[in-house]
C-alpha cells in the first residue's frame, strides 16, 4: 500500500511540474503594480492596466495556456493563442526564468490592415499560481523602459 501511495506522489508531481495539470478557470490579478498605476476591468480572465491619468497602457489576460506552452514557444496552443490575440503580427521572442518557473519575452508589430498603420506591442508570458499570464504593453501608451518595472509581477516564483 505504501509503495502505491508513493508511486501516486510521483505521478502527481510529475503532473505539476510538468504542466500536465488542467489551467485554472479563473486568473488571481492581486498584483502589485508600480507607483502611478492601477488595475481596472477587472474580470476572471483579464484585467487593464491604466496610469495615473486612467489611459489603458496595456492589461493582464489568463491564457488558459499550461506552462509547457511558454517554454516552447513553437507549441500549437501557443500558436493559436497568439492567433486569437493578434493575428497577423510579427514578433520576436526569448525565453527566460529557469523550467519550474518559465517566462517568454516578447516583442510584437501589428499592422492593421485599413491603414497599413503599425502599433508595436510588448509581452511577457508567465506562470502564476499554474495559470499561465500575458501581460501585455501597448508601446503608443506607454515607454518601453517602463515596461520593465513590470518584470517583477513576471519573475515572482510562487
């Protein structure tokens, strides 16, 4: 009996650290955000990030990817996520954090198609409470050095 038990704990996790284990339904957007902004529209899945004037500089979206998704970016669900968010777009990307706790950097260019227009994005996939996140940036809105005060909400290991 006591070989079964341990035989299930090392299935279980297995299952955890390997992203086997199904994504959550619902995102935890207790964030701490920097100095001069704030979360808004709030929902379970997403959640806006504004500054201190309530312009919408970028937000927060629960993926319903697993973790073994951002360490391989290449990935169909991956893929496809990216598709239902952006299609169409250009990017750039590069992993980083270390296999039990993951983040894929990413560097986007969206035309839009009526005005041949370009807006640039800036995106970081992480792991949180094993939800995957994309914490995303519109450029317009925001500088790109101050996307990176961000980076602690990614890196955080929980």
């Amino acid at each position: 009996m006591r070989r079964i038990s341990l035989v299930m704990f090392a299935l279980l996790t297995a299952m955890t650290l390997f992203g086997c284990s199904a994504p959550p339904e619902v995102g935890d957007f207790t964030f701490d955000l920097p100095e001069g902004f704030s979360m808004a529209d709030i929902t379970e899945k997403s959640c806006s990030i504004v500054n201190s004037e309530n312009i919408q500089v970028g937000g927060i979206i629960l993926t319903g990817l697993r973790a073994k998704d951002i360490r391989k970016s290449g990935s169909d669900d991956f893929g496809r996520y990216l598709n239902d968010v952006a299609w169409g777009c250009e990017f750039f990307s590069w992993n980083g954090g270390d296999r039990s706790h993951p983040l894929q950097y990413m560097s986007m260019t969206v035309t839009v198609p009526d005005t041949q227009q370009k807006q640039e994005y800036y995106r970081v996939f992480f792991v949180r409470k094993s939800g995957v996140y994309d914490m995303w940036f519109d450029l317009a809105q925001i500088h790109r050095d101050t996307v990176s005060e961000f980076f602690p909400i990614a890196e955080a290991k929980e």
